[in-house]
C-alpha cells in the first residue's frame, strides 16, 4: 500500500505505522470504526451515518494517513459492511478492511457461533456487502465455547489458503482463550492469529492483567474498541453535571460500564488539566495515552460527526510526556488481582517483558 511506513516512522501527515503482530502488515496508529455507520435497529442508538457521511469521514481519514477500516457483519445487521463498501469505493489501494463474525444474523439455530458452516457462509456474505474479492483481517468477534477450536481454525486456515482472507484475528477473548487457540494453530500448523480487538481505555484497564501480557508475550497486535469509553472520556462528563443528553450512556447501552463514578471524574479532570496544557481535547489526551501502551497497535475511532472524527484523529500526533503519562496512570490505576499482588511482592526480579507490562 503507497501509505505504509516503517514502524515507529511517519508520513508528511504525523500519521505513525505499526506492525500488526507477528505479521508483516504495517496499520495507521487510527482505526476508522464504523459501529456508527447505518443506525438500524438498537445501533441507532450510536448514530446512522449514510453512505454520503461514511464517505466524508473516510475520506477525512484517509487524508489523515489511516489505512485500516474496522467492521462488523452484526453492525445495523449488515448494512454497516454495505456502506463501507460503497464509501471505500474510490480508496481501494489506500485502505485495507477489517471485519468479523460471531454474533446472530438470522434465526436459524447455525446464524451464529464459530463453526465451519457458520464462519464460510459470514465470509461469503462480508465480502458480497464489502463489494470485495478479499477480506484483509477477519477477526472472530467473540469467544465460542461449544465449536471446537480445530474445526474454526481450519475454516479459517481454509479460508486464507483460498485467498478469500489475509489475516485473522479475534476479539473480545480471554487469554486463556487466546493461548488455547495459538496451541491449536501451531499444533495443526493452522493459521495463527495476528491481533486481538478490545476493550482498553482510561477508565477500564482491566486487560492490563492478561490481555496486554499475553499479546507482548505472543506476538499479537492490540487493536482497541472503543478508546474514549464511548464517550466518557470525551470530555462532556463532569462531576457535577448532568450527563449529556447524546450520550449512549443515557440509555440500555452500557458498554463499558461504571463502577465508581467518582473514580471517572477523577480521570476526566486530570485528562482535561493535561488536554489543556498542550490546547486539545480530553478525548485526544486519552488517545494519546493508550497509544503509549505497551502493545497497542491502533486505536479504533468512530464519531457522529466529522467534527468529532477530526478530534480524535488529532490524538496521532499528540506526544505526552512521561510525567503526564505517570500522572494518567496514577489517578487510572486499580488495585492489583491475585496472583499479581503475590507476584509484584516477590518476583519482581525476574520479569519478562510481558510480565513488566503490569508489574514493571
């Protein structure tokens, strides 16, 4: 692709490239997410963009130096893929597209799950919606614990084989998960996975206990949903305020969920006293933070508005220095899980890299 870049190094634009895991592909530090895209069903809720604005934002972002659009089959049931198709149109050789599988798209007791029948079939249908020949990543949008991991592996193996896939990935997983899976691959000499989308922000850094060090540990790039915690850390919430009235939060969407209110405040307004020494947005701070995480790779970013979509692609090149890097992890932290109390108290000694990424 003409916008790639070795990792660690920019284009004219300040957008950086990473390596996506062990694999050779190089992706913008920004995703576009694309969950806004269509508004059907309970996914109006995010927003309803339509082919005109999805073309607008992508646009935006590709002139931005993003090269990587995230999406899903379960997204406005379809439609999302469908929109994404027609607004990459003209960006073919400039993007490469994400998409997934896992969840219900039908009735049927086969319309969801990891199985063969269910995976080839979503694959067929992403890529009629997507208007494509291939699918760049394929990720697994969720764990199944009934199909065993030989037969969705293979499915996958026998999808990338048939050039149908390039990559895959999964999202949402355990590391046991994880770990079992990458077994299966190597055991089989199937396809391993490359990534792993999830949930990662300021206010929720609980895949710092596994998630962070298994994908150090295993060579698997972090892609991360959600970054600004669906709003929260956009800066609209303020202790003492009523929540704002577009805020997902208002209504049954509760992904992430609060624990400790106060705690989030906390946040906001250390995010905003640093937003305001550099002049930008606490969305850009909390950005700018994940991406000085230890292997994350890209941010997945989505917006209502283009006004919106431009803030958070501002966060590429905002550089926070590591006493405001130390200062967001203070007032952010939680207290550590057994075992990793036990072993902050005994092994700090002997730490792998992937160890260090919570105890170092």
């Amino acid at each position: 692709m003409s916008r790639s870049a070795p990792s660690g190094e920019g284009q004219p634009n300040g957008m950086e490239y990473r390596t996506l895991g062990r694999s050779g592909l190089k992706v913008s530090t920004m995703t576009m997410g694309t969950m806004t895209f269509g508004g059907k069903g309970g996914f109006g809720k995010l927003g309803a963009t339509d082919v005109e604005g999805a073309t607008r934002q992508i646009d935006l972002c590709v002139d931005h130096g993003v090269n990587l659009v995230d999406t899903a089959d379960m997204y406005s049931a379809g439609v999302s893929e469908e929109i994404v198709g027609q607004a990459t149109k003209n960006h073919r050789d400039d993007v490469y597209l994400a998409t997934k599988c896992r969840f219900p798209m039908g009735e049927g007791p086969n319309d969801g799950g990891a199985s063969r029948q269910h995976i080839v079939k979503s694959v067929e249908d992403s890529l009629r919606r997507l208007d494509v020949s291939h699918i760049d990543l394929f990720q697994l949008h969720g764990w199944d614990g009934v199909t065993p991991l030989e037969e969705t592996l293979e499915a996958l193996d026998t999808l990338v084989s048939k050039g149908k896939i390039r990559y895959i990935g999964c999202s949402n997983y355990s590391a046991w998960h994880i770990m079992k899976a990458l077994g299966v691959s190597e055991r089989e000499h199937y396809e391993r996975f490359v990534s792993q989308q999830i949930h990662y922000t300021l206010q929720a850094r609980e895949a710092e206990n596994e998630l962070v060090p298994v994908s150090v540990d295993q060579g698997l790039g972090i892609l991360v949903w959600s970054p600004i915690a669906g709003g929260l850390l956009s800066g609209k919430f303020r202790r003492g305020q009523d929540d704002p009235e577009t805020s997902r939060h208002l209504g049954e969407w509760s992904e992430p969920p609060v624990h400790d209110r106060e705690r989030l405040y906390d946040i906001i307004e250390a995010a905003a006293e640093v937003g305001d020494a550099h002049g930008v947005s606490v969305a850009q701070v909390a950005n700018a933070w994940l991406l000085r995480k230890p292997g994350v790779t890209s941010l997945v970013i989505g917006a209502r508005t283009e006004e919106q979509l431009a803030d958070n692609l501002a966060a590429a090149d905002l550089v926070l220095t590591d006493d405001e890097v130390a200062r967001l992890d203070e007032v952010s932290a939680t207290p550590l899980l057994y075992p990793y109390w036990h072993q902050k108290n005994t092994i700090t000694d002997r730490l792998s890299p992937a160890d260090a990424t919570l105890l170092g």
